[in-house]
C-alpha cells in the first residue's frame, strides 16, 4: 500500500508499510510458529489475511489546529521533523472510504459549532521559544482548548457512531444545536455522544454486539467476524455442556459459541461490557417468532440464551479465589474455557488455575504470541492441537491467534 504522509515522514505507525503484504502474513506466521515450537502436533490452519487498506472499522483522531481550520489526525511524533505540528491524516489509506467521507463533514461541525481544538503550543512573550524547549502538559493545554478527540466507529450496516472528547460540558449546546445540520450532512451518523456511555449496534453474523464508545472491539470486522467463526466451530466440536468465557468483554466470543443446552458463564472486568453482552442475550432470547440469525430461528436462540450469564469481575484474579467460582455449584464446572486476555497474557495465576482445575478444552485467542507462549508454558498438560493466526492488523508486525488447547 503506498501512503504520502509514510513516504514524507509525516506517519510511521504503519511500520510494515515497505513490505509486501504476503511477505507480512508469512513473516507473522513463521514468528507465531517458532514461538509455539515446542508442541510439534499442533495442526496450523491457513492464515486468515485482511484487506491490505481500507480494513479498519474505528479512528481516533486527534483533534489539532483552530476553530476555523481544524485538524484531525495525529501529532508529529517528539524528536521529528514534524514534532508537535498537527497532521491531517483524514485520507490515511487504512480508513474505508465510508470514514474517509465523515471526517470533513466532523471538521465542519467543529468550526459551525466553534468548539475549539486542545492547543498543544506552549504561549507566552517569547514568541514560541518554549515550544522548542519543552512539551506542554496535557494539564496546560486543556486550560486554552476544548476539543481534544473525535472518535468514529462504523458499523458493518454502514452506521457511524461519533464521540466528542471534550474537556468539559461548556460546548454541548452548541454541538447539540448544529445536530440536525450533522444528520442532514452525515445522514449515516446513529450516535453522536460527547464523555457520556451510549450504545452503537455492531452487527457480526447477525449478532447485534451493543458497544459503548469505551469498549473494546476488534478494529477489523471481517477478520473478527472470522475469528468468532473460527472460535464457534472448534467450540461446536468439543460440544461442551458448560462454557466459561474470560476477558468476555461485550460477549462475542459467548454468545457466538452459545447452543441448546450450553451453559456459558462470561466474565468480564467491565461493568459496562457486561450490560452490553446482557443487552445483546436478552435481544436474541426474545427474536420475533419470524427471525433468523446467523441460520439459527427465534426457537433455536430462545434456547441457547437459556443458561447464558455474564457477570462482572476480574478474571485474572476470581477463578483462584472463593468468589466467583467458589460461588457457583459443581455442575458449573467448565468443560471448557475461552480466554481473550490483553497483550499483558492471563498471567501465572489464571494458567496455573487451569492447569490444576478438570478443564478439557482452552480456546486462547491472543494478540501477543510472546505472552501467549509463556503462558502455555505455566499449562504444560493443556497441549496446542489445533492454532490459526488471524492478521487482525496489515502493515504492523501485530496479528491475532487462536489456540485450541487439549488436556494430554
């Protein structure tokens, strides 16, 4: 993918940007690989790969420059030809051109409003020679700035969801009075939000996912919507009668892999994330008698929404002690466990629970395959049969796997 603001020096978070995208899928592969060496029966399914632009599905802009010009984008990076300077990155080729097309339509609802940007340039009677000496606080450039983010979401139906991050509530009904100019201008616009928790629909297979402007969704729908396939179908053959999902965040990975008959336990830190996935379990348990989703009928997901619970708490920690697990009867025991942890891994705590619990099955959908690998190396009876990298992230170094694991 070729890219101006890469090739003038203006961007680098594209750090593959120079080599071909093939050479990444297979340069990720192989680092997957070596770090996973270890288990030689392990059956690797073919990379699941990405669009190679257009892929991503958020942005979080930086808001730069004045009222009557705004700039969203990113900062020049400290220590570069561009350091501090506001850089337009509204046409950055990872946007699909659904994104590319609100941006200036958000950048005149920043002027029409007058919400001015965070000023990031120290002032003073020096004429700006502070502002090659040091870097302003955050603390100091909110004192003459308003606007600091516009966060935008797209939905698979082609919705946008908005947030306005602001410093305080001083502009909001200026924003709330341009809205209607907004909705005639960006008539795909669902949610405009400014610091407060609204719910924008995330569609995957059928599965309407609630998400609040802060949390946490896969950047690249198709590769996600893969990933919870691939997720569900391994799920399906172990058949577990009891399911745990950790790291639950809005319940994708549960309520992908719930049936008739299954119990699914999803624990998630984020009270928030929680009564999203409630939301989502609750609309799919009470389908009107005519739907279908995801090839299943309203009697099919009436019954797989049956015994599906999320609650929140935090899954590093809980499984080890008497709360949460000790709280739940025998007969809840999990036959399997889906982990979905940060790139920090589920830690020696949460591996070592494993190992020594009766659970047959992990499914490890990991982001980091370094912590991935040190963990497995805390569960040495739980061994990899079956792995797939999913590349969540083209033109970075970064991917997705999922593992399923078997007790030996």
């Amino acid at each position: 993918m070729q890219c101006d603001h890469f090739d003038a020096g203006r961007c680098h978070s594209c750090t593959l940007l120079q080599v071909a995208y093939p050479t990444q899928v297979r340069e990720k592969a192989d680092h997957v690989r070596t770090l996973l060496a270890g288990y030689d029966d392990v059956a690797w399914l073919p990379p699941v790969t990405s669009a190679e632009s257009g892929f991503r599905n958020k942005a979080k802009m930086v808001v730069s420059g004045t009222v009557e010009e705004p700039v969203l984008g990113i900062l020049g990076a400290a220590g570069g030809p561009f350091e501090g300077r506001g850089i337009d990155l509204t046409d950055c080729g990872l946007y699909p051109p659904a994104l590319q097309a609100a941006f200036p339509v958000l950048g005149e609802l920043v002027t029409r409003a007058q919400v001015r940007p965070y000023d990031l340039s120290p002032e003073g009677p020096d004429g700006g020679a502070a502002r090659r000496r040091r870097r302003e606080t955050p603390r100091e450039a909110a004192r003459r700035g308003e606007l600091k983010h516009v966060l935008v979401t797209l939905s698979p139906d082609g919705e946008l969801m908005v947030r306005l991050v602001l410093r305080s509530q001083e502009p909001v009904a200026r924003i709330r009075k341009h809205l209607p100019w907004l909705r005639e201008a960006l008539p795909q616009v669902a949610v405009v939000s400014v610091n407060i928790q609204p719910a924008h629909p995330m569609r995957l297979d059928g599965i309407t996912l609630h998400l609040r402007p802060q949390s946490f969704f896969q950047t690249n729908t198709e590769v996600a919507a893969a990933l919870y396939r691939q997720a569900r179908d391994w799920v399906d053959e172990v058949a577990p009668a009891v399911l745990w999902d950790l790291y639950c965040g809005v319940g994708g990975f549960a309520l992908h892999c719930a049936a008739p008959g299954r119990a699914v336990r999803g624990i998630e830190i984020s009270a928030e994330a929680v009564a999203s996935a409630t939301t989502t379990a609750r609309e799919l348990a009470t389908l009107p008698r005519s739907a279908v989703v995801g090839g299943h009928d309203a009697a099919w997901w009436r019954e797989a929404m049956r015994d599906v619970r999320f609650e929140a708490a935090d899954a590093t920690t809980v499984v080890s002690e008497s709360g949460w697990a000790g709280a739940h009867q025998a007969s809840d025991t999990p036959e399997m466990v889906v982990v979905n942890p940060p790139r920090r891994g589920i830690g020696s705590d949460l591996a070592r629970w494993l190992e020594a619990s009766g659970v047959c099955h992990v499914l490890y959908s990991s982001c980091n395959a370094t912590t991935l690998a040190k963990d497995l190396a805390e569960m040495p009876s739980l061994r990899p049969r079956r792995a797939r990298l999913l590349d969540m992230f083209p033109q970075t170094s970064h991917y997705e796997v999922l593992v399923l694991l078997e007790r030996a």
